[in-house]
C-alpha cells in the first residue's frame, strides 16, 4: 500500500474508533463525488484529509490521527 492508503486508513480508523455521538463517517476520493457532504472540501496537500462537523458547521481539515481523535472527544 502506498502511504497516501496507510495514512487514510488511519484517518479512517480513528474516525470509526471515535466517541462523537450522532457522528457520521464519509469517506471518498479526491474530486469523487460519492457524497455531497463531501463537496467543497478537498484534501490538504494532496493527503488524506478528515473533516469534522456538527450543526452544519466543519472544523478545519485534518490530516493527522491524533488531531481527529482530539476533535471527536477521544
């Protein structure tokens, strides 16, 4: 795998490990249009990115693990 997958399978698992109540997880490509949650909001860099948002209001993007897990409570 390359690092782009290792470092989305962490964002992904830290983001299905999380402790949010009422948290949704979508996951998609770069310029996929899977979800229109995802519309507007693109990867940083290049990398694998995780956005975390309550009441229609997202926090700024994250690329780092232990950021997201911050922002979920964990």
């Amino acid at each position: 795998p390359s690092p782009a997958d290792e470092a989305a399978r962490a964002l992904h698992r830290t983001a299905l490990l999380g402790t949010a109540p009422g948290a949704v997880v979508a996951y998609g490509t770069e310029g996929g249009e899977e979800f229109p949650l995802l519309a507007g909001r693109p990867l940083v860099d290049g990398a694998p990115t995780a956005y975390v948002c309550r009441d229609f209001t997202c926090d700024a993007p994250t690329t780092d693990p232990e950021r997201l897990r911050a922002a979920l409570g964990g």
